[in-house]
C-alpha cells in the first residue's frame, strides 16, 4: 500500500478510536472501489498502450492505478468515502456518534 498523508479534518482529529476506524475503513472502501472502476476500464482498452502490452506495462498501470485510487480517496475528491462514512455512522453507538458532530 502506498503511503499518503491522509486529509486532514476536525471530525478525524478529535474523534474517538471507533470514529476514526470507520473513517479509515470508508477511505479504504473507496480506495478499492476506484481500484475496480479502473480495473474494469482496462480491460476494455482497445489495443496497445503506448508502453505496451507486456507484463512490466500491466504491473506499471496496476501500480499507477492503486497510487491514483490511494490519492483519490485520502483526497475525498470523490466523495464516496465520506458518504459511507456517514450512513455507517448512524450505527455506532449514540454516544460516539454525538461526540463526533461537534
């Protein structure tokens, strides 16, 4: 996994040990989700990339798109995370979720 400094927001900062779990569990699920789009639009290339199509390519265009899909999440540029981070939030217990409003 790459390593990327992670956005930083009031609610993360103060936020109790569950709260930052599940912010760091809705960046990885829109990590992975942007992972897959990617995925599947590359198999729908319709010929060679211009630095081919051997298995160093693949491995380059994988890795280039796991570092994009890293930045994407930890950005919040698409806002997936933070809106899975809110429905799941209605289920942590009513004294976490409070102590994460204010």
């Amino acid at each position: 996994m790459t390593a990327v400094a992670p956005a930083t927001s009031a609610a993360s900062s103060t936020a109790s040990p569950e709260r930052a779990q599940l912010h760091q569990a809705a960046q990885a699920f829109e990590a992975i989700f942007v992972r897959e789009m990617l995925a599947a639009a590359r198999q729908s290339s319709f010929g060679e990339t211009p630095l081919g199509n051997d298995q160093g390519a693949q491995t380059f265009a994988a890795m280039r798109d796991e570092h994009f899909a890293d930045l994407a999440a930890h950005s919040g540029a698409l806002g997936l995370g933070q809106q899975v981070e809110r429905a799941l939030e209605a289920r942590l217990p009513v004294t976490l979720a409070a102590g994460s409003k204010g």
